[in-house]
C-alpha cells in the first residue's frame, strides 16, 4: 500500500498564548495524519512556547525551532520553508484553526487535479465555534481549476485570497523564493514572482479554515510604517500590471487605483503629523497620476477633466469607478494599449 507523502505545516508563533492550544489541537486531530508540524517560534515574551511544549511532550510530529530574536513573520516563514521536510506545504497562523479535514481534502484534490497549489475558503470572527464548520459537506466538496488566466483573473478580482494559510502547495513551489524581510503584505510578492511559471491550481468553493479577526493583529493595527509598506506595494502592483498581457493590465491597474484610494483614506485617520499627511497625499496623486495619464485610454475632455481636479482624491474616485475600470472578469481578447 502506497504511504501517503509527509506534509509539513508551519505556523510562526509569536505572542499568542490565548490561542496556540485550539491552534495545535486543529492541527494534530487532522485526519491526514503524516504530518510535519513545524512551530517557529519568533522570541515570544509570553507563554506560548511552553504550551506547544506540552503539546510536543505527547505529540513527536511537533518540532519547535526557537529564533534568538524576533525578525518579523517573512523571517519565521523563511525559517519554515528551510527546515520542512514534507513534500508539501501549508501554512497556519498561530492563532486560526483548520477543519479537521483540512490537509486531506486540500491533498485529495491537489493530488486529482495534478495543481501548484490549493485554495480553500475562510470563515472568519473573534471567537471560534465549531459549527461554522457543520455544513461543509466533505464527500462532495466542490471546486475550479485554471491556469494563468483564471488565476489572474481571480487576483484582479479579490477572489484569490494572497493569504498562504488558506492553500496547500507543492514545496517546489517555493524552490527559488524566500519571503522579504522588513515588508508587510510579503505574500503578494510571492505571487508576482510565482505567476509566470504557474501551470495549474485549484480553487475550493467551502471553507475549511477559521481565521480569527484580532484588533491587536498586524492586519488591524495602523501606524505609519503601515501606510509606507502599501504605497510600496501599489507600485509593486504597477510594475507587475504593466508585466502582464494586455488583456489584464487594465484591470490590475484598477487594483491599484483601488488600493491606492485605500491608503489615501486611512492616512487621513491615521494619527501622524500633518505634514507628514500632505507627503502622503502628494505620493498618492503622482502614483495615480502615471496610471491615468500614461497607461489608461481616455478622451482629451477626461483628461482636460482629470487636471483641473487633480488635487481632489474624490474625483480620483469618480475616475476609478466610473470609467469602468475595476473588470471582475478580464479577457485576454479586451486588448488595450500598453
């Protein structure tokens, strides 16, 4: 009988001692049972470490790698990735939690569909409660597959989730990348350097992973460094839109667009110096400003339209909205100019 293949499963563990035990117990009752469970600990100052312990004393598939400072979630991820064993890869955040079928389903249908990767849907709140999980249905679990253009049209689009924890990867995947230290949001880097050599991936329609929304986490705390990290990451956006065949150019620059309006109104709430928020907004407006003038279609009235109100964010809006620029589902026939 064929042994099914060791999967590792990293969670990086900082400062979540409220929560790492329903985080190891999701993992260590999965069904699947060939597991490598790495916990890297990034120098958490609570108890964290020492309930995973406990874990491992009963549990020889748990190794704990211990980092002698904390150097950030890319640094724990990387540390991950260096010493799993497994053949594949999944993720988890020390303090979300996996259906007990998880691996296994994601597995089934990665090994039916021969994909890169496997992605599942997320349910999401404070508290977890196992009946968010009671009408997932296992046995008829159902799900696309695509290649580039579905996977771009679904990261154009918000479908695809740029979180690791909701897939399952094959670990060559990860073969010539490491995560960047010292940036937020490092996941959609992966994708951009992962993109052109993608073949196939899978995309479930049920949830299987419970993430827990924390107003103390990375995701929800605000400060300024924050903000810099986004605007890094519009033009990060721009430089991979303008990569991509026309038919998906457009429709990326629009992410961009969207998320550049984003940073533009939590700067305003953001509590920093005023003339740091004027620096800001004139970073913003010269970002839009190449996307709109230099890569987008439009008629000598829009653009005589665009200058006059170049200093109002909410006419910037107008633009994004209602020039249709946010395509759900672009085509590679929808050529515009590059």
């Amino acid at each position: 009988m064929k042994t099914s293949p060791l999967i590792s499963v990293i969670v990086p563990l900082y400062n979540t001692e409220k929560y790492i035990a329903e985080c190891i117990k999701s993992i260590i009752s999965q069904t699947y049972t060939n597991l490598d469970i790495l916990v890297i600990n990034d120098a958490s100052t609570d108890n964290g470490r020492t309930i995973v312990y406990q874990f491992q004393e009963q549990d020889s598939r748990i190794r704990i790698i211990d980092l002698k400072e904390n150097g950030g979630i890319a640094n724990a991820r990387n540390t991950g990735l260096d010493n799993a064993n497994g053949e594949f890869i999944a993720w988890c955040d020390s303090d979300d939690i996996y259906h007990h079928s998880f691996i296994n389903t994601m597995y089934d249908i990665l090994c039916k569909t021969e994909a890169d990767f496997v992605e599942c849907q997320c349910v999401s709140g404070q508290d977890f409660n196992s009946q968010l999980f009671d009408n997932i249905k296992i046995d008829n679990i159902e799900y696309a597959i695509g290649g580039k253009d579905e996977f771009l049209k679904r990261f154009a689009s918000h479908q695809l989730q740029t979180s690791l924890w909701s897939k399952l990867f094959r670990k060559e995947v990860f073969a010539d990348f490491r995560f960047p230290s010292n940036r937020l949001y490092e996941e959609n880097l992966f994708y951009f350097h992962y993109y052109p050599v993608l073949k196939k991936a899978a995309y479930i329609t049920s949830p299987l992973y419970f993430y827990r929304s924390r107003a103390g986490s990375i995701m929800k705390t605000l400060r300024e460094r924050e903000l810099q990290q986004e605007l890094q990451l519009s033009c990060d956006f721009l430089r991979f839109a303008n990569s991509l065949p026309n038919g998906y150019k457009n429709a990326f620059r629009a992410k961009t667009l969207k998320l550049l309006l984003n940073i533009w109104q939590r700067s305003v709430t953001a509590d920093i110096p005023i003339v740091k928020k004027c620096r800001w907004r004139k970073e913003i407006s010269n970002i839009i400003n190449t996307i709109v003038l230099q890569h987008l279609n439009l008629s000598n009235k829009e653009r005589t339209l665009l200058k006059i109100h170049n200093s109002t964010i909410v006419y910037l809006a107008y633009m994004l909205y209602n020039n249709c620029l946010l395509y759900t589902s672009p085509s590679p026939r929808d050529s515009t100019s590059s």
